[in-house]
C-alpha cells in the first residue's frame, strides 16, 4: 500500500469541492462569476502551499476559525458547551475584527482558501465576518445555527459571496427541535427559502445520531429532499 500524502489529499479534496461548487451554481450568473475567481485563487493557494511544503512548511488547506465563545442556543450533544468552552456569559478573553482580519491576511499569504468560521454562534460575531468578506480570495463557510441571520446579513451575503452560510438542521421540525430548541426548524426553513429567493448559496450540517438518522433509507432521502427541495446548492458538513 503506498504511503498516504496528506498535502496532495486536501489539495485534491479542495479542489474537487470547489470544482463541484461550480457546477452547482451554473444556473446563478452572480455565483458563477465569483466561483470561477475562486477556483483560479484556490489553485493559486494550491501552488503555495506546494511550494512551502518543498521549503519543509507545511500549510494547512483549511483553517477552523472559532470568533467567538457565545451562543444563544443550548443544543443537545453540543461539543462546545461539553468542554465548557461555550458558557452562558460574557466572554473575557475575544479577538477583535482587526486581529481576526489580520489572521486571514496571513493565512491567504500562506495558501489557505477555506477558513471555517465556527463558535458558538459566529453570528454573533458581525464585524469578524464583514471583515471576512473583505478577503475574495479565501471561502469562508460560516457554520450557523440560523437564528441570528437577518435582512443586513442577506445584504451582506449578496455582496460578499465569498461568505457562505451553512445551517445546521437534523430533518423534520419534531428531530430539529428536539435537539436545537423549540420553533429552530421554521426558522431555519424560513432562511433557506430567503436564500433561495434571492439566489444566494448556503449549505447544510447534519449531525447523524441513531435516532436522527436510525438506518432506514426513506429517512435518509427525505432528509436530502428536504434540503434539495429548499434550493440547498452545493455544500454539506455530516458528522457523527
């Protein structure tokens, strides 16, 4: 078996990701236009970390950006709240914008073109993530419980399309809410039909539990259906 290099794998993975992004989006003049400036910035990102990894660096294709400590929900199994990491309080210690935007700066001059916004609840963190948006050249996938996304945001979604908003569902209303908290799931179907409306892309996390996804294939369908059916383009974060 030959050895595994992790370099040209998340290279590889990277690509197709945003080859597939692509095709997703033909039918959006305005994601089209910018996913084809991010495949040539992407492979331009790939030719650096090549070349740092010769130099004996080795960068990274992703970067997990937690902004913020902060969230407003209490879902079950969260694994922020279980290392006591998100806590119903002020956070004491947060990165301002500018240091945030600086740590993007230096990971684009390092060949990263993912930076996944994470938290707790990064919407909460606005001015990282219109900092965000000022870097075309880096994806950044905003994972999002939805209840924060309002009418400035879908401007600033339709402005930057770098940012890309990816919501967090388990199905149906009774398996969302159970988990995430009473009346998350209309919210949530709500925000993907204003995505949907107004052409912009987003994407999907599913966390897979033997209740929520017990095994059997009508299930497992009806979820992607679900999220097919809503206008739901190209990206999807499934987890265990």
């Amino acid at each position: 078996m030959s050895e595994l290099n992790l370099q040209e794998y998340m290279s590889a993975g990277v690509e197709r990701i945003v080859k597939e992004a692509v095709r997703a989006t033909f039918s959006n003049p305005r994601e089209t236009v910018f996913m084809g400036k991010f495949a040539l910035a992407s492979s331009k990102a790939t030719r650096i970390r090549k070349a740092n990894e010769k130099a004996g660096l080795h960068v990274p294709a992703f970067l997990l950006a937690s902004i913020t400590s902060s969230c407003n929900l209490h879902c079950a199994g969260c694994y922020s709240r279980a290392n006591h990491a998100t806590l119903d309080c002020e956070p004491l210690k947060q990165l301002t914008a500018a240091e945030w935007l600086r740590i993007f700066k230096e990971a684009e001059e390092l060949g990263i073109s993912f930076i996944f916004l994470l938290g707790g609840e990064p919407m909460l963190r606005r001015d990282v993530i219109e900092a965000a948006g000022t870097m075309p050249n880096i994806l950044f996938p905003i994972f999002t419980n939805g209840t924060f996304i309002d009418e400035k945001y879908y401007q600033l979604f339709d402005k930057c399309r770098n940012l890309v908003p990816v919501v967090s569902i388990e199905g149906n209303r009774e398996e969302t809410d159970a988990r995430r908290g009473a009346g998350v799931y209309d919210r949530l179907i709500a925000n993907m039909e204003d995505f949907r409306s107004r052409g912009l892309i987003y994407g999907a996390s599913v966390t897979v539990t033997k209740k929520i996804w017990p095994g059997s294939p009508r299930t497992n369908i009806s979820i992607f259906s679900l999220l097919t059916d809503a206008g739901h383009y190209s990206l999807w974060n499934i987890s265990r």
